[in-house]
C-alpha cells in the first residue's frame, strides 16, 4: 500500500473515502478496509461507501460473501468475470 493520508482534524468525508481509492495498491477495497485506514467504524464506512454507490462514484459486488467496493475506471471495464 502506497502511503495513506488521514484526514486532518476533522470529521471523515465521502470524499475522503473516495480519496482512498486512489491512494491504495489494490483495485478494490473491503468496508473494513476503509474503516481501518481512515479511522472511523464499520458502519460509517459502509453507510458512506453505500451514499457514493447511489451517487455513481463507486460501485460494488458480493463475491464468495465478501463485499467488495471499488472506484469505476472509464479507461477500463470494470470488476467483471
């Protein structure tokens, strides 16, 4: 993982959940993940990530029971089989 910039001072925002993606190695990120990288709980994680899906920002998919969420490319198609 590349270095992470924690928000300073200051309330977490939906866009800095979105900045996360950009600042990670990884095409894709767990609730968990954002919760833990950004220090905020489970449940603020998933309700953000959730507003960013209703807003087209990010998108999602369950597989093998494991929410995946991801930050859609328009160079390239997305999580797909």
């Amino acid at each position: 993982m590349s270095e992470t910039q924690l928000p300073q001072g200051g309330e977490v925002t939906r866009n800095d959940v979105l900045d996360l993606f950009d600042q990670v190695d990884w095409p894709a990120l767990v609730t968990k993940d954002v919760s833990t990288l950004l220090g905020i709980s489970t449940d603020q994680a998933r309700d953000m990530l959730r507003d960013l899906e209703e807003d087209g920002k990010v998108k999602n998919r369950k597989r093998s029971g494991i929410l995946m969420w991801w930050k859609p490319d328009t160079d390239s198609t997305d999580m797909q089989d």
